[in-house]
C-alpha cells in the first residue's frame, strides 16, 4: 500500500512538472530606462509596469493570472483541502464588546462571514440588534470597514472604509438613535479614523490629488469636519510645513479637554497635546520625534499619562501635570520592570498593566499611586486584550490560549 501511494506521488509530481514546461509566459517588454545613483547607471527596463492604469499592464496581469490559475486548479486534492480548511474555519467569532453611554456593542462572524458585523446590546443579557454589516457595504465584496468611532454622547458613530484595497479612506456617520446615515462623507482621508470632539470630529488627510494612484502623498494634516456642514468648510487643525513626510493622527482624551498629536515618520513618535481649557489654547511638544514609541493612555487625577519606550526598551508609564503641561513635568510613574510592558490603560481611577512573560500575558491591577494591588489570574498560559474606560467599573478582555 505504502508502494501505491509513493508511486502516486511520483507520478502527479511529473505531471506538473510537465506542465511547467509546458508554460508559455506572456511577453514583458524591456524598455531602456536607466537612472544614475551616484555615477552609478540603473537600468529599469520593465518600469512601465508600474502604471496600473494602463491597458498594456491590465493584459499584461490578466494573462499571468490565466496561467496561474489553470495551473493551480489542476493540482489534484486542491478542492478538498479549501473544502477541509472551510469546515475548521467555520465556527463563530466573537470581539471583546466595549460600553457606549450605556449600550453594549461587540463584534461577531458566524463563521464564513468576509467581515465581522457590529451589534449593540441594551443590556449583557439582553437581545442583539445589527448596527452595521460591513458585507452590505459592496455587492462584491470590496469595500471594507477600518474603523469605528463614537461620540462621547453615544448618539453618532463614524465609521472608516476603504475600497479596493486602496489606502485611501472614507468617513461616513450614522445616526445611532435612527439608524440612519447623515449626509456626512469625508474622502481623501488616508491613515485615520474619526476622533470626536463636540458636534465634530477629527481626520487625518492630504490634499485631495490630481490622480489618486500616482501623486506622491506629502504634508499629512489633521482636520476637523462638523456634523451637517460641507467638507470644503473643514479646518486644519494640526500641520507641519516643515516636515512633508510625517504623518499625523489626533485623540481626544479626558472628557473632551484635551487633544493630543501623534507625529511620526515610521519609527517611533512625537507628541503633541493642547488643553482647550487653556486661556490660550495651543499645542505643546511632550515628546520628540527620535525614534522611541509614545502612546497616551489618558487623564486622571490631574495628570496625562502616557506609555514610552523612551530610555526604557521594555517600556513604562510616565505622567505629566496637567496644570503644567511641558517636558520638563514629566515623571516616571511605573518604572521600566524586569519584564516587557506590553498594555496599559485606565479603568475606574486604576490601572491595568500587562505584562509578557515567559511567552504568556501576566495583567496587574495597578492603584492611583503606582502600586501593583494585584494580578488579574488567567485560566492558562496565553494572551489577553483589555477594553476598559476611567469612567467605567466595568472590563471587559479577551483571552486566547495555545490551544
């Protein structure tokens, strides 16, 4: 039997091997484009496939993908496996739910479901209701959903998308009394979500281009769109003419009276916060665009906190007055530790800290003063996911296991 099997083997091995041979790829021509780096000539002879809009390239791709396809079905047991690996795939999925204003909203996948469906709940016990269908956005599937944002009421929730695969992003809002979508349509968004602030929220953009596949992205800027009112009428607020290639994102924080910047060029980020109870409101510079990660966690007991790896490679929590909001302010609050720090964040005045260890997630419940009060035990070794608020005694966290 085992003789069987291996001459089986043998046999469909040939088989594809001499269809490999048989493969007649489509011509690519070469072009002579050459450039110069550094006295250095380049050349570049199938540059013009880089213009994904042009017919040459289209038939180009679509030939390739002819050849590949009628070679992969024709590997014998391809459709057992996807029928073997769609059997194990399909089970229900479910997201760690979060609390708005008194509603309980979770993410769900039945199980084959392209994307997962938020519901809302008006009680843990109580009947789930659909808010949005991501697999509604698009009759073939090429929308996707990026990102959900509520206002700090529980009335409006933005919702970030993408289509095609594209890094642009569109921002539509829907009315969570109704159920109804506002006229509200921000494009050429690009990076974002949606961060509220009053009757309005803040975006990330550029300038909307000339030919959206091709023009370089430069001077990425933070905007803030206001419920009802035209997107020409958006303002910018947060830019920098200085650096062309960094990009920008706002959060809102501390029950709407704070307003931090996170500016970044890829490896690691400065940042940036304004209190709008300032006399004077205007943005102070709390951190340096050097390379080290910096992540508000919130505000509480008169102090910003912010997590770091900032002269601390296994990360830690510092904090900053609020009442005198500068570099100069800042303090460590949970020192670097023996082990990486990897979650932070606020939950009733206290703090739940994460921490990896021995390949495992050890979650701590920290007090006001920076004191472990107690470990928050886990079923087994594995990985776990907060979601909590300062306003909230409830927690709600996920947990997922080798197994």
């Amino acid at each position: 039997m085992k003789h069987l099997v291996m001459c089986t083997t043998i046999l469909v091995g040939a088989s594809l091997a001499s269809q490999a041979r048989t493969i007649k790829y489509p011509d690519a021509r070469r072009v002579d484009t050459v450039d110069i780096y550094f006295d250095t000539p380049v050349p570049d002879p199938y540059r013009w496939l880089e213009d994904d809009n042009s017919e040459e390239t289209a038939k180009w791709v679509k030939e390739q993908n002819k050849i590949s396809s009628n070679y992969l079905s024709s590997i014998p047991g391809r459709n057992d496996v996807k029928k073997r690996i769609t059997e194990l795939a399909n089970y229900e999925k479910m997201g760690t739910p979060f609390k708005v204003k008194d509603k309980y909203y979770f993410f769900k996948n039945d199980g084959l479901q392209n994307q997962s469906v938020l519901y809302v709940k008006d009680a843990l016990d109580g009947e789930a209701r659909v808010v949005l269908d991501p697999n509604t956005l698009s009759s073939d599937g090429t929308v996707a959903l990026q990102q959900t944002n509520f206002s700090d009421d529980g009335r409006y929730m933005a919702y970030v998308i993408t289509r095609n695969g594209s890094d642009w992003n569109e921002i539509y809002v829907l009315d969570l009394a109704t159920g109804k979508q506002l006229e509200d349509h921000i494009v050429w968004a690009k990076f974002t979500d949606a961060q509220w602030l009053g009757d309005g929220f803040f975006y990330s953009c550029y300038d909307a281009p000339e030919n959206a596949k091709s023009q370089k992205n430069e001077f990425h800027k933070v905007c803030y769109h206001k419920l009802g009112t035209p997107q020409e009428q958006d303002y910018i607020e947060f830019s920098n003419a200085r650096e062309p290639l960094m990009f920008h994102q706002a959060q809102v924080m501390g029950n709407e009276r704070f307003i931090f910047i996170q500016e970044t060029q890829g490896e690691g980020n400065g940042l940036w916060v304004k209190d709008l109870k300032d006399i004077n409101p205007h943005y102070v510079r709390l951190a340096d665009t050097d390379g080290s990660y910096n992540e508000p966690i919130g505000v509480a007991h008169g102090k910003l906190y912010v997590m770091t790896n900032a002269g601390a490679p296994r990360w830690k929590v510092v904090s900053y007055d609020i009442d005198n909001l500068c570099k100069a302010s800042r303090k460590d609050f949970i020192a670097q530790g023996e082990w990486v720090l990897s979650g932070a964040q606020l939950a009733a005045g206290k703090f739940i800290v994460t921490y990896d260890r021995d390949a495992s997630s050890h979650p701590y419940v920290v007090d006001a003063q920076g004191k472990i009060e107690r470990e928050i035990e886990l079923p087994t070794f594995g990985s776990v996911g907060f979601w909590s608020k300062n306003s909230e005694k409830e927690v709600f966290y996920s947990f997922t296991s080798f197994t």
